[in-house]
C-alpha cells in the first residue's frame, strides 16, 4: 500500500474471483476483478499519485452497490481529472467490448471531470485492424495537455469533450459514462 506515484494498468475484464478467496483488505464487496483492481490500483497509490486505467465502460455506468462504491472512491477519494471513452474494437481481436481509460490522482478534489468520446484511435475496428486516416489519439494528447495545465480556463474543442462538474455525478448517482 501506499507506494507507487504512478500506475498505468490494464486489468483482466469481465473476470470473476470467489468471495472466499478475496484478501480482507478490500472494502468494495465483489468478486468482479475489474472493480477490485480499482481499488488495489487505489492502495497501491502514494497520495498524489496518479494512475491510468483501461476499464470496460459497465464500470463507469453499472448499478450494483459496488459498482457505485468503486466510483465514489474515483470522485471522492481521488481528483478524477478525466474520461477517454472508446469504442468496441480498439483491443480486438482479442476482446470487442467498449473500453475506456480512468485518469485520476489519489486525493486532491474532484472539481470538473474532463470526458473525450474516442471515435477512432487510427486502425479499423474489425479484427485486421488495419491503419485508417481517422485517428482521434493526436487531438487526445494536445487537449488533455491544455485540459490539465489550466482547466479554469479551458474550452473543449469540439463535441467529443465535455465537461462535468462533480456535484452533478453524484446528483447521477456517479454515473460515469459520457452520455
């Protein structure tokens, strides 16, 4: 606990560990891995320490009890800075579920969340996974750069970014996903 700065991470989807088996240590009360390597990633954070994570999207929307407590860490516990949401086929051929990448640091405050709808990452989507002209990732990085060197002054680019004060995800019972 308490010993990395930073922590980039793509857990095991969809698996699946019996109760039994799971360390004390874990408050959030699943066997989903995806939600308890949230957490772990959340320990394993010094305060301060920053983290990116590629998590199915049913983490940022799921209703179950747990679902809810996994966010709740990312709004209340970390400074949920921002959202890139991506669409089914960026990790096939090996998994076609929608995807997307949780950036937050332990601790701080959760003001705005910052939400990029990813339509293209520069290959198809299909299994070939072939290089294509659209590509969203460029304009990803330059405005995630503007987004955290000044997000009092900021101004999405386009309709692919929005942003989301915290108080109206909670009044969305943290619902995380971009619509």
């Amino acid at each position: 606990r308490n010993k990395y700065d930073v922590v980039l991470a793509n857990p095991p989807f969809k698996g699946s560990i019996d109760k039994s088996d799971i360390n004390a240590r874990f408050k959030i009360k699943t066997g989903k891995t995806e939600l308890l390597f949230i957490e772990l990633i959340y320990d394993l954070l010094v305060m301060g320490g920053r983290a990116a994570v590629i998590v199915p999207d049913g983490v940022l929307f799921g209703s179950s009890n747990a679902h809810v407590d996994v966010r709740k860490i990312l709004v209340d516990q970390c400074q949920l800075q921002g959202i890139v949401s991506m669409p089914s086929g960026v990790f096939k051929p090996y998994a076609g579920v929608s995807t997307a990448v949780l950036l937050f640091t332990k601790g701080g405050v959760t003001d705005k969340v910052w939400f990029y709808d990813m339509q293209a990452d520069g290959f198809s989507l299909d299994d070939k996974r072939q290089k294509i002209a659209d590509n969203d990732l460029p304009e990803i990085k330059k405005e995630w750069k503007t987004w955290t060197a000044d997000n009092k002054k900021y101004k999405p680019a386009n309709n692919k970014i929005i942003l989301v004060s915290a108080d109206e995800i909670r009044k969305n019972k943290y619902d995380l996903s971009i619509s």
